[in-house]
C-alpha cells in the first residue's frame, strides 16, 4: 500500500499499477454517473478486498498511469456517501490520505 507520493510515483514509473479485480484507479468520481461507477467498484471489492486510489489517471492511448493529485476537500466523506447509500448493502470503507509534497493536495486511497 502506498504510503507517500513518492510510493505512488514509483510505481507509476516502476510499470507497477496495473489495474486488476483487487485494484482500481481513478483519476476522482465527479458526476452522478461516477458516483455509480465507483459504488459499483467498491461493490466489487466487497467479496475479496481490494484497494482503489483516486489521484492517479490512466493515459488510455499509451495504457501507462500517472498521477492526477486531487483536492482532499470533502473527497473522503463523499467516496463514503457513495458506499453507504448506492451499494445494496451499505458498505463500509476505510479511507487514507497520501500527502502530495509540491501542491498540498493529495492523493485518496480506499
């Protein structure tokens, strides 16, 4: 699990992340129809585990990832919301901050 942005970075350059039915990666949930995406991923995560990180986007032509920092604001209550009410049961997440060093935002890992 990635504990600092130079964790993340790492991997990112490493070729590390590579996303799998126990990791997703998410650049952030913005509208409504992302909301359902992620509470159908976090769902998917119900049965075995899995880890999701938001802050690191997937550049669709290269199939490489790299880090997309996002705004801490409000982010981990509202990927809470999502599992507790869309998911049929409620499920319960467990969220943490990795701190990005240059620009104080940071990165969500579910």
């Amino acid at each position: 699990m990635p504990k600092t942005e130079a964790d993340l970075q790492a991997a990112v350059d490493g070729g590390l992340f590579e996303e799998s039915h126990h990791l997703d990666l998410k650049k952030a949930p913005n509208s409504k129809g992302d909301n359902k995406e992620l509470a159908r991923d976090l769902a998917s995560f119900a049965v075995d585990g899995g880890t999701l990180i938001i802050g690191v986007q997937e550049n669709k032509d290269s199939r490489t990832f790299e880090l997309a920092p996002q705004p801490l604001n409000g982010l981990p209550e509202k990927i809470e919301q999502v599992a507790r009410t869309i998911p049929d049961p409620p499920l319960t997440v467990i969220t943490e901050e990795v701190s990005a060093a240059a620009d104080g935002r940071v990165r969500q890992v579910v």
